[in-house]
C-alpha cells in the first residue's frame, strides 16, 4: 500500500525546540485532524510532571493548527461532534483520569473517574482507561486497560464502561467484565464454542453500525477481538475472535497477532496511520480498497510481547486471520479512515 507523509510532530509546547515524540492516537473533528504524542510519559502518568501534546492538523495539508495539553500519558482520543469537543483519557496502566477539549479553548477541563478504574491486589494497584468510542446515540464506551487478575475469584471486573460526565465527574458504569462468557466465533479445532473472555489487556475500540450496534474490543496481549451486540440490553450479546497470522513472523517464532487498534474502510477516501517509532502520520488512498476492509495496526513490540513484526495489516471478521501490508512503518499505532465525503481535499476534487 503507498502511502505518504501527513504530518511530523510538534513542538512538545509553542516556541520549543524540541519535537514532541511518541504518537499514539488519532481522531478527526471538523477539518482538523488530532494526534496524541505521549512524549515518553509513563503509563502510569510517571514521573512527576510529565504530559502529552495534542496536536491539531488541517485535513488537508497536514499543516500544524494548534497544540493542547494534558497532564499525563494520552492513550485514548476521540471527538465528540454533537459537542464540539475532545475526549483524552491519560495513564492506562494506573492514576487515569480524563480530559476534555474544547476547540478554541486552550485549557482542557479535567475530571476525575468514579469509581476509581484502579484496583488493589496482591500485586499493587492497577487499572486505567484507554481507547473511547462514540455511538451515534451519544452512549461512550471507554476501554478499562490494565485489569487487575490478581484479585480473589470471583474476579470479573468491567473490559468496557460506559461513561458520563458531570460537574468534574466522568461516571463509569460496567459494560461488561473480563471473564463474561461469550461465543467463539471461529473455534480451534476441537475447541469450545462458547468460553469466558479471559481478557487481560483491553485496549483500542471501535463502534460500528453493523447489527445495530457493535462494539469491537481488542484485547492486545490476548490476540483476540470482542464483538459486543445489543449494547443497551442488561446484559450485551459477546462474541470473541481468536487472531492468527496469516504468514509466520520474520524470527520464524510462532506469535498470533498483538493488535494496537483498528478501523473500518466503507470507501474511497484516505487512511491516515501513526508511525509511532517514526514520529510521524502517514496517509493512503483508499479508492481501490473493497469497502467493509477492517484495518488493523501491529506495533513493534516491546518487552513482554509476542515476536510479531510491525506491519499495517487487515483482519477477517470471520476467521480472524491478520494480513500483513508491505509498507515501511517502524511501529503503526493509530488508525483513521476520512471517507471522501467529509475529506476536504476530495470534495474540492469532486465537486
């Protein structure tokens, strides 16, 4: 797939030298395009004042609007149209909390979870947020990373929130827990065909329209997706994909696919990746791509991981098998379709 430069970082804050680093998330609200670079920041908001930078791109030309800033490592980003502004979840590993950003307001307003995402176990205290989605009907789903599994059984604390906010609150109520049972959708060969979740990495989300409604959760360090229906029943319909690769990594080690996030392709239009060892967002014509295409992105992995290389690849709903791209990421994280009829570029191409 040919892709070319978007955009490069910013300055960690105006007038700096020195560029910030570390991009994750991307969202788009408007004609501008949001990326958030952690700069190094711990995932757990460590050290002592560090902060992530946002920062605000013209659709079009990938020229640098503006910058925002807050406290903490950004792990999940995404607008919020009907309200004009920007949701920032920070530290998904532990001390989360949540900023929202106004456009035009150079202060983001910051809340504070209820109840608290983290828990205290043999281990210490653990748990954040991290990916959040929007359905149409305004319903955010925000991922809890980082579950604490060292708690007493029965331990089956919340994959998935739902959030609201009020005052400086932002109230998460479980949407379902790590253990739920769910259908297998493609079961190994004599395997069962309905098992508990087993989900110890909720990471990156994404809602779709698709029957009514569906939630896909990834759960990074499981190699699996879970597909959440029925989204306003007392309980959702869960269904988990098992992921394989489609080729065997370049080391010869066998690994199944450690996903960062993914995204939809209805049609012409452009994808936009972030390259986060390369500190930069690339962008790819989507023209000839069938649409329902699900893009998915493969970091490289870091201490703890399976051996997967990096790579922009596409996934099969139906039998879970992740397709490698030949492209030159250093390591893909975010992930962004702009469909041509709210890409700026091509309305003025077409119009």
């Amino acid at each position: 797939m040919a892709l070319t430069r978007f955009a490069g970082p910013p300055p960690t804050v105006p007038g700096a030298s020195t560029p910030a680093t570390n991009p994750d998330d991307i969202t788009r609200l408007d004609d501008l395009v949001y990326v958030s670079f952690q700069n190094n920041a711990g995932a757990d908001g460590s050290p002592a004042g560090s902060f992530s930078t946002i920062a605000a791109y013209h659709a079009d030309t990938g020229a640098l609007v503006t910058t925002y800033h807050v406290t903490g490592r950004c792990d999940g980003l995404t607008a919020d149209p009907t309200h004009h502004r920007l949701l920032a979840s920070v530290n998904e590993d532990n001390n989360s909390s949540l900023f929202v950003i106004y456009p035009g307001q150079p202060t983001p307003v910051h809340y504070t979870y209820s109840p608290n995402p983290a828990q205290t176990g043999s281990d210490g205290t653990n748990g954040g947020t991290d990916a959040i989605s929007l359905a149409p009907d305004g319903t955010i789903y925000v991922a809890h990373s980082n579950p604490d599994l060292t708690l007493p059984a029965p331990n089956n604390t919340a994959a998935v929130y739902t959030l609201t906010l009020a005052g400086t609150t932002a109230t998460l109520t479980p949407l379902y827990g790590v253990n739920d049972t769910a259908t297998v959708i493609n079961p190994a060969p004599g395997g069962p065909s309905v098992a508990p979740l087993g989900l110890t990495d909720p990471d990156s989300n994404r809602f779709l329209p698709r029957q009514g409604g569906t939630l896909i959760q990834d759960s990074q360090a499981d190699s699996k997706l879970v597909l959440a229906t029925d989204l306003h029943a007392a309980t959702p319909t869960l269904a988990q994909l098992l992921l394989t690769n489609a080729a065997p990594t370049s080391s010869g080690q066998p690994a199944t696919p450690q996903l960062d996030d993914l995204t939809p392709v209805t049609g012409p239009g452009r994808l936009l990746v972030v390259d986060q060892k390369g500190d930069a967002i690339y962008s790819a014509n989507t023209d000839t791509v069938h649409p329902g295409t699900v893009f998915v992105s493969q970091p490289a992995p870091g201490a703890g991981d399976l051996p997967n290389d990096p790579a922009l690849g596409v996934v099969n709903l139906s039998t879970g098998v992740v397709t490698h791209l030949d492209t030159p990421l250093a390591s893909p994280k975010g992930l962004l379709f702009v469909p041509d009829n709210q890409d700026p570029v091509r309305r003025r191409v077409w119009v």
